[in-house]
C-alpha cells in the first residue's frame, strides 16, 4: 500500500510558502475580484462542486485559496448558483463573481458538437459510461442525461481555460459530472469524499467506478476512507489518501473560562441529520442555559414551533446564517459548542470551536472521534440521547476548570492535525505525484 500522508513539497522539489488562505480571501473580498492570476509555468486546475459557495462550504473557499497562495492556478466551477441567502459576505460575493455556472446551460448544442467532431472516440466512450453507469429507473436516466449534457460543458470549458487537471468536492452528482467530462475531455480527474450522504447509496453514485477512474481520492477521516475501501476494489486501495479538511487555527482568539458557563451555541444547517430536537429536548431539562442557533434550513419553522413547546422559546434564539467572521464572533461569547448530529463526516465547525477555546459536545459517529477525543479534548455522547446531551452539558456548564483543560487540549489537536495550510500543502503534493507518476 502507498503511504496515506505524504510530506507536503510542491513538484519542483522546493519549500512553497505565500500568503495565507485568510489573506488571499480577504484580499478578494477587498477588491472585489476572486479569479485566479495565471503565471508561466502554473500547475493549472479546475475545482468543481454542485453548489459553490455556500455558507456551509468554508473548507472549500480555504483550500481553493491556500493551494493558490502555494502558486497554483485555480479555476472553480459549479454546477448551480447557490441561494441568494448563501451570499453572507463580501468574501462570498467575490468567489461568487469569479465562479463559472454550468447552469442555466449556454451554448449546450456548441459542446457537444465541439466534443464530437474534435474527438468522437472519446465522445462516444463518455456516452458508454453514462449508459453503463446509469442506476435503474425513469428519474435516473433523466438525471444521467442531465450530467452528461453538463459533463460537455464542462470539458469545453477546462478547454478553453487550458486547465490539465479537475477536482471535485463530494462524490455524489457533481462527481459524476466530473467523471464523464474526464472521459470526454481526456483530463484527469480526483475528488475528495466527505459522506455521509454517498455512503447510504454507493450504487446509485458509482462509488466503485470514480474511484477506479480517479487519479486518487482524498478521504476527510479514516473513517471516511474505510468506506471507500468498502465500495470499492482492492487494487484501488492505494488511491485512498487522507486529507483532513481544517481550519487556520490563528485567526482565533482563545476563549478564557471563569463561573458558570451558561452559553451554548450550534453552528450548521437546520436539518434532519444534525439532530437539533434533540439539543431543544436536552435545554429543557437544563435551567438558566441558553442556545444561540447559528445557520438555517427546512427545519426552521419544526424547530422553533418545538421551542414554544417545550418552553425555552426565551432561551433559544435564531440567528440565520452568518458569514465567517460572524461565528468567530460568536466563538468568542460561546461557554460550549454542542453538535448532536446524527450523521457527519468531520464538521469543521467542531475544529472552528476548538480552535477558538470552545469545549464541544458532539456525538459518537462517523470520523468524529477522530477530531475530538473523549474526556480530552471535548466530550461525546451517544446520537439521539437527550438525557446523556444535557447531562454533559450541564457537566460543562458547572465546571470552568473542565472547559478551560478541554478547550486547551481542543486548540492543540486543531493545531497539530487539522490546519488548513498543512492539509492544503499535503494536498498539493499528492496531486503533484500522482500526475508525475501518471505522466510516466
């Protein structure tokens, strides 16, 4: 088997440093204008997603940005425009500019000519894949009829902006768009896999045949990469890399602790999988403790509504989405961050509130406990189990010595192994052997 991490070292062989992610951010937001600068010589890349960029999606903004400020050249795409109420901040505004949309589709009849004429080998080879891979079912094929119809547009465009190499966050739809564009554009193409939503339908999403087709596939956890491992063949084991998502661990302040800790705070989308009834139920049985509720989401109306029910609609306040610097802000008046998800890959809102001094409770799945290490550097409960959430907070809550050694250990796992400049450079250099090795 391969090594799973690499030391990060650019193609050239020489140490790359530049600005930070937060600097390159900021610097767009300042200027209003995101697009990558080509220089002579740039490794260029497409990176594309479904959505981009989204409120939720600041471990793709931080990469994207960190991989330029080692020197590459990076050109996102997405298959949609996200939601106006996404748009948060000026940061956001100004990736939003410098993205390319695949939808509303132009010029849709030009790619596919342009395809077929200029290679129809591999133009009918895509189409052979789309058919192969195609789940049963009228929907599936209509959806698989829409990602081929996008996959050309998408190679006409890494064409025109003479990008060698893509790569796509999450292995669902927008992966298989990726896919089928390498096949008709003759690229290479990687993902990263972050589940959990891919892990309950691996055959609908051809988990099996992306990842024999990929380069290489950065997994979030171990966790994450044991799934991959189980959808996927074992001579493409090797193709299975760790790249954590992360965080930059210094533009947080750290959180001291005194008294009562009496300031909860979730930071995510209001939806199923994060499990807030069970955070509402846990409040009710604590007194004097508030939640501050960061994020939106179909739930929103269900969870207020159980709020007035239970009779903490005084306690629990609803704060929509915010930018960034908006749940720094929040970090900094935060006593513990509480995540009672009942499906995750590894939150970088977890990572975000230890890096801040936060002591989190969060529970027991997926690749978290990778992240946080029970009674060292936070707290996990079982999914799903009110009393066990509140107990633990209200351990949290009566106890600043607990937040002040769990936060301390919290900021040093961030910093040791889930820091964005870290993750972004070994990131790097996985992409650099892999196409020295494929250009062999």
């Amino acid at each position: 088997m391969a090594e799973l991490r690499y030391k990060a070292r650019p193609a050239g062989g020489t140490e790359l440093r530049a600005k930070t992610a937060r600097d390159v951010i900021t610097d767009a937001a300042a200027t209003g204008d995101d697009r990558p600068r080509a220089r002579a010589g740039q490794m260029r890349l497409g990176f594309l997603t479904g959505q981009y960029p989204r409120a939720t999606d600041t471990f793709i903004q931080r990469e994207v940005a960190m991989l330029r400020s080692l020197g590459y050249h990076v050109q996102t795409f997405s298959i949609r425009k996200p939601p106006a109420t996404e748009n948060v901040s000026a940061e956001v505004e100004a990736i939003r500019r410098s993205t390319i949309y695949l939808l509303p589709p132009a010029s849709l009849l030009r790619a596919h000519l342009t395809q077929l004429f200029s290679s129809p080998k591999r133009y009918l080879s895509a189409l052979r894949l789309a058919i192969r891979t195609c789940p049963p079912g009228f929907r599936a094929l209509l959806r698989q009829a829409a990602y081929f119809a996008e996959a050309a547009m998408l190679a006409r465009l890494m064409r025109k902006h003479s990008l060698s190499h893509l790569h796509n966050h999450f292995s669902d739809s927008s992966c298989s768009v990726a896919a089928i564009a390498a096949e008709l554009g003759g690229f290479t193409f990687s993902f990263t896999m972050h589940g959990p939503s891919e892990f309950l339908e691996p055959r609908l999403w051809w988990i099996d045949e992306k990842v024999r087709r990929a380069l290489f596939v950065n997994c979030i956890s171990h966790f994450c990469r044991s799934q991959a491992m189980l959808f996927s063949p074992v001579d493409c084991w090797d193709k299975l890399m760790i790249v954590h998502c992360g965080v930059e661990p210094d533009l947080f302040e750290l959180r001291q602790h005194t008294g009562r800790g009496k300031k909860l705070l979730f930071v995510g989308r209001l939806a199923a999988a994060k499990g807030l009834p069970v955070l509402l139920d846990a409040l009710a049985k604590l007194d004097d403790v508030t939640l501050e509720i960061a994020g939106d989401g179909p739930d929103r109306l269900m969870l207020i509504e159980q709020a007035r029910r239970l009779g903490v609609s005084a306690r629990v306040h609803f704060l929509g989405y915010q930018s960034q610097a908006q749940v720094r802000d929040l970090l900094k008046q935060a006593d513990i961050f509480v995540l009672t998800s009942f499906a995750e890959g590894v939150p970088v809102v977890l990572m975000e509130a230890m890096a801040a001094g936060v002591p989190v409770i969060a529970t027991r799945i997926a690749g978290i406990p990778e992240l946080v290490e029970d009674g060292e550097s936070g707290l996990l409960i079982s999914p799903g189990d009110a009393n066990a959430t509140a107990a633990a907070i209200r351990q949290l809550v009566e106890d600043p010595s607990l937040r002040t050694r769990l936060a301390a250990a919290g900021r040093r796992k961030v910093e040791q192994e889930f820091d964005i400049s870290a993750e972004a450079r070994r990131f790097a250099a996985i992409l650099a052997r892999a196409l020295a090795t494929a250009a062999r």
